[in-house]
C-alpha cells in the first residue's frame, strides 16, 4: 500500500524537523550514547550479508556484462522500510551524516574474518553530475565512501572518474533504453591515482546496475586495475 507508506515518510520528515537530532530511521528520540541511528533500529536492520557470499544476487547482476572481483548490498530497501526511509534522509534531506555512518556501519562488517572484500587499495564513490552535486551540496556516494574508509583504512578518492553526461530521470525510461542512456557518460580523469589497484566501487541504491556498470566500464581503462562493488542497499525483503 502506497498511501500509508508516503503518510510515514512525511511523518518521518516532520518529525526530523522538529527535533533533528533524533534518530535518522525510525525518527525516535535518541539516548546519549546513541547517534545518528537508534541502538533498536542498527540491531533491526534489513541486512543482506552479501558481503559474505560470492554468487550473492547482486554479484550475479553483473555476472556476463564486466568483471567483478566480488559485489555486495549492505541493506534490502523495498517501499516503506527502514532503508528507504534513510536514503530518503540522505539523498533529499541534507542528511550527509547518515551516509558516513552507514558507510562506518558496513566498514565494521567487511572487516570480518569471512568477508570476501579483504584486500582493498581504494575506495571510489560513483560520480555525479557537477550540476547534480551543486544542487545537493554533496555526492551521496562521497560520504559512504567516506565511512567505509575511516574503518577499513583505506583511502578514497571521490576524482579519479567525473560524469560528463548530465542524465536526465530514468524511471520513465524502458530498460533497454536505460542501458543507452548511460554508454560513456563517466570519463577517467586520474587514470595514474588507479593503476595496479584493488578498487572498490561504492554508489547507494543499486536499481538496472546500468550505472554501475558503466563507472566499471570506465575504470577498467586504467592499467591492471581490479573492481569489487559496494552499494547502500538493493531491492529486496
Ligand atoms: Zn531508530
């Protein structure tokens, strides 16, 4: 059901705005050793553990369109639930915060001993548009990257790639014309910061993988280059 979903969105949204400092998902008060996100809404997180296994859906996506080390979704996002409400808060509410807290969130869990991404060399967040990124204030991808590297200790570099083709809104698009929309919109601009790395793609919701496959596409060019991938959340649960 559509309506009662954009009834709690809306909910959310004014509730943040009366009092911003409570929790990002659930909009509750937050106690003083909480931040950001409520310890109850961490420990309910719709998580994947994708990270853990090397044929997972999302790594599957790609399997025949480029090369992946190895590909993960840290959340299932689906209407209404948590997830959504925070890429909401982080895409359209100036909520940069809770980018770099997901992004510290899934660091801790790619660090565990199973975790298939164990040998990263850099960390590089999809590109936006420049147009995009001045109306946003910030790349929501940036501040994921910006997470993961603090906890993985591993740098990233938000420049090595720049988008030269300004897309306009897929959803309207069919799938095939989706694929043509996004052919050579990405373009290596710092092809020596890449050359012999392990690099970990990181970008928030992974919908087609189009864009995705695309940034790819383009980093390969750099020599001797590795790509594993990254996103916030992929549909599902
Ligand atoms: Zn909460």
């Amino acid at each position: 059901m559509a309506l009662p979903n954009i009834i709690g969105s809306y909910l959310n949204d004014l509730l943040l705005l009366a009092f911003p400092n409570n929790c990002l998902a659930c909009s509750g008060s937050l106690m003083t050793d909480e931040k950001d996100i409520c310890f109850s809404c961490i420990d309910s997180f719709p998580e994947t553990h994708y990270h853990l296994s090397a044929d997972n859906p999302v790594a599957q996506h790609f399997w025949g369109r480029v090369p992946l080390a190895h590909a993960a979704s840290y959340l299932y996002v689906r209407d209404g639930n948590m997830t959504q409400t925070m890429i909401h808060q982080l895409k359209y509410k100036e909520k940069k915060k809770i980018g770099v807290k997901l992004g510290r969130l899934y660091g801790y869990k790619m660090k565990q001993a199973e975790s298939l991404f164990p040998k990263i060399d850099l960390i590089v967040p999809v590109p936006l548009h420049a147009n995009r990124k001045n109306q946003r204030g910030y790349n929501q991808s940036d501040v994921f990257a910006q997470g993961l590297s603090e906890i993985l200790e591993v740098p990233y570099e938000p420049n090595v790639m720049k988008r030269v083709v300004e897309t306009v809104s897929q959803t309207k698009r069919s799938r095939y014309e989706r694929w043509e929309n996004v052919e050579g919109i990405f373009e290596l601009s710092e092809p020596d910061k890449i050359k012999g790395k392990h690099i970990l793609l990181v970008d928030d919701v992974i919908t087609t993988g189009a864009t995705i496959e695309s940034s790819v596409t383009t980093l390969l060019k750099g020599e001797n280059v590795t790509v594993s991938v990254a996103t916030i959340a992929t549909a599902g649960r």
